[in-house]
C-alpha cells in the first residue's frame, strides 16, 4: 500500500518525507485556505519535495472551466494529478485530461456506482471518504470493499482505490487488508502508525540494561 499524506503544510512534508514513507500528497482547496498561500506556489514546492503523484484540486463547477483550470494545474509540475469532484463536469473533466495524458484523483466518492463511473473516465485515483460515511452511520470500510472487488472483476480498469477521509490507523489497516492501492492520511494519523505501547516498552528495558554495562559504541 502506498501512503499519501493529506496536507498543504510544507514543512510537516519535509519531516515525514525522511522517513521514506511519503509516496505521494494530497491538497485540496481548504488545505490550501489553511496555508495561506498562492496554490500554484505550494504545489509547486510540494512537488519538488515529493516525486510521487501530488493531487491539486480545480475550484470550478462547470466541465470547460475545469478543464481550463486543470490544464493550468498540470503545467506545475509533471506529478500533478488533478483533483475533480465525482460530478458529471468532473467525469468529463476527467476524461478529457486523461485523454492528454494528465493524472486525475476523482474525489468526494461515496457509492461503489459512482467509483465505477470514475474507472470508466479513465481516472488514475479514485477517493472514497471512508470517514465522512461512518460520521452518518453508514460503515466506511464496506464501500471501499465493494469498489475493490468490481475493479478487481475488470482487470481492464486500472484505477486505483485512494483511501480518504482516514480518522484512525485501524482505517489504513482495514484498507490494507481488502488490497485498496493507496490510503491518504493526515500526518497525525501517519506518526500514530508507528506508536505503540509495547515498542516503547521495549526500548526502555533494552536501554536500562545497556546503561547496566558501561558501555559505548561510539
């Protein structure tokens, strides 16, 4: 599984980004709002960081302006992947980008139907919000299920399933083991990934007895 980190904030890129778990990152126009700067500035910046696909998402509602917008998002950098909302405009958006060789995240999935119209406009991403569905009582992890087994069924669809809306490591864990492709996530939630009670445990009682002896490696 491949992990992309949910943020416009560059310096929290830049200190994830050592740890060689960074494959790719996702924007989207309130992370952008967050950061206080010029979109095409900090994507600019984030693509140089990062190698892997970088999702930069249009703002407009009408296919043609998306289209307009997304041409210009793509000219960024070669990794950016544009980010169109699951609407007739952005699966025509889609499509046409795709058709000129953009990279397109089709994002605010909610229905194993509408990941299905994705594949079929060609999208390279696809991003179901798993914890949106389960803020509404509906179960999260199912859809991504659902969509994983109808694109497996069509070997000729090679969109691949990014889990979004990630609110816990047990999201990542669950989307893991039904073989969605990518899981964006946070980065508290990537730094909680690593923790755990017995590791740090561990540590201390192998660094105890290590003190016990006097020695350095140094």
């Amino acid at each position: 599984m491949k992990f992309f980190i949910d943020t416009a904030e560059v310096n929290e890129i830049k200190t994830l980004a050592r740890t060689g778990m960074v494959d790719g990152v996702t924007t989207n126009p309130t992370l952008i709002a967050k950061s206080g700067r010029k979109i095409t500035e900090v994507i600019a910046e984030i693509c140089d960081l990062v190698p892997g696909p970088i999702s930069a998402e249009v703002t407009a509602t009408e296919a043609d302006a998306m289209i307009t917008e997304g041409k210009k998002l793509a000219k960024i950098a070669k990794n950016v992947a544009v980010k169109v909302p699951l609407t007739v405009d952005g699966l025509i958006c889609c499509k046409a980008l795709r058709d000129q060789g953009t990279m397109v995240n089709v994002t605010l999935c909610f229905s194993a139907a509408q990941a299905l119209l994705a594949a079929k406009a060609g999208a390279t991403f696809i991003s179901p919000f798993v914890g949106r569905l389960d803020d509404i009582g509906e179960d999260g992890m199912s859809l991504i299920a659902d969509i994983c087994t109808i694109y497996k069924a069509y070997p000729n669809l090679k969109t691949e399933v990014l889990v979004a809306s990630v609110r816990h490591p047990m999201h990542v864990v669950a989307a893991a083991k039904l073989g969605a492709h990518v899981a964006t996530v946070p980065p508290a939630i990537l730094r909680q990934l690593y923790n755990h009670p017995l590791t740090d445990k561990g540590l201390a009682a192998f660094l105890a007895d290590w003190a016990k002896t006097g020695q350095s490696i140094l």
